[in-house]
C-alpha cells in the first residue's frame, strides 16, 4: 500500500511539475531545386503538415531573377485536405507537386544545382537572426569576399487582415554589403501583397549561389526569407525570395 501511495505521489508530483503543452504552428522545411544553366530562372519547394488541419502541402517557387516575379503558371500548390483522421503522407503531396512542376521546370531548363552559402533555421537560437554572414565561395578568405545581410520589419500597409484587430502586418527590407562598403538595399516593401497574408515577422533562411554556365557572367545569389504568419495554433513558417544584385 505504501508502495502504491508512494508511487502515485511520484506522478502527481511529476505532472505538476512538467511544462504545459506548447501551442504552436508549421514551420516548412525547404527544398533548393536548382537553377536555369543561365541563372535567370530559380526553382525551390516549401513543404510541411499543416497546423490544425494536418493536411500535408507542398508548394513549389519558379522565380524570374531578372524580373523578380514568378514564372508563368506558378507556384504550384498542392494541399491533400482529407476529412478523415487518416491524411495522406507527406510523400504523397510533394510527388503530386513534383509532377505538376514537371513541363514547368523542364521547359526553362531548371536542373541546375547552387551552392547554399549560409542558412539559418527557425529553431536555432541566434542573437543575430536579422543578420547572416557568408562567404562569397569557399575558397575565397579575405573580408572584401565576405557579405552581410541585414533585415529590418516594420510597420506595413496591405496584406490580409490580422485575426487580431490591433495587429498590423509586418514588411522588411534587407540589404547586403561587401566586406568594409557601404550597404545596398536589395528589397524593401512599400506595401504587403494580398498572396503573403498577415506576416507579423521575417528571418534570413538562406543565401545561395549560383556560377552560370556563360561566359563572363556575374554568379547570382538568392536570399530565401522567412515569413512568419499568425497560423491556427501558433505562427506558421513560409519561404519567400529575393534576388541579390
């Protein structure tokens, strides 16, 4: 008996004192599918379970580094909503996108790889998670070969509404600088577009590099940024683009 009463002491003592459940919501992972031989074009995929719902998604990116804008005909977006409490597997959305993308992907000739030069997950903690160090290459040591990118959010018109009322969307801007320069300001937002929702903050992800195959051309780099938005049980993770000039 005493063993009894000594035991369930023990797990009372045990659940008081464990944490409570955290809330919280998707953070995608990211998948690099390449670059066009030219380097204009730049293909990445974002995938995840969806908060709440469970559903697996996978969505794929085609971005026109020259123009900065999607590529006709995407993103391709696949979503497996299923009423049941048996979803699809994740591999199911990503081969239906996959497959989507496909014509896309080939006709601009995306099969490419790049180089990630520095990335930075949402889960690691960092005292400068709005800003990213990087080499140019690997074998490139000294400063003048080094860039630093820097993020600032603030305040922001458009977007959709907040769930909350007194939230106001957040945009950013990043800017790099080479070694000792001055910084260039690649992106700032003088307004949200309705397709990035409600962002309330944004990270650097990754910066990645690309050497395209003609003659005499300058590498091009991609930021890859995180949008973080006010999902159903805590902020979900998305992906957005930035070409570096």
């Amino acid at each position: 008996m005493r063993v009894l009463v000594a035991a369930c002491l023990t797990l009372l003592a045990w659940v008081m004192l464990s944490p409570a459940p955290l809330r919280a919501g998707d953070a995608a992972e990211r998948a690099i599918l390449g670059f066009s031989p030219d380097g204009r074009w730049f293909a990445f995929e974002e995938f995840g379970i969806q908060d709440g719902s469970g559903a697996p998604y996978a969505y794929i990116y085609i971005v026109d580094l020259d123009l900065d804008r999607w590529a006709s005909g995407t993103p391709v977006r696949v979503r497996l909503d299923n009423e049941s409490n048996n979803q699809p597997p994740l591999s199911a959305a990503r081969r239906e996108a996959a497959a989507k993308a496909a014509p896309i992907l080939k006709a601009l000739g995306i099969s490419e790889p790049g180089i990630v030069l520095g990335a930075n997950p949402p889960t690691e903690v960092n005292q400068e998670a709005y800003q990213l160090t990087v080499r140019e290459h690997y074998n490139l040591t000294g400063p003048e070969n080094k860039l630093t990118f820097n993020l600032q959010i603030f305040d922001a018109d458009g977007g959709e509404p907040c769930p909350d009322p007194e939230q106001k969307p957040k945009g950013f801007a990043l800017t790099v600088a080479r070694g000792f320069e001055p910084r260039h300001e690649l992106h700032r937002d003088t307004s949200i577009p309705a397709t990035r929702g409600c962002p309330v903050g944004y990270g650097i992800s990754d910066i990645i590099r690309f050497d395209p195959d003609t003659t005499g051309k300058a590498p091009r780099l991609v930021a890859l940024v995180h949008v973080y938005l006010t999902g159903f049980e805590g902020p979900d993770v998305r992906f957005l683009a930035v070409p570096v000039r």
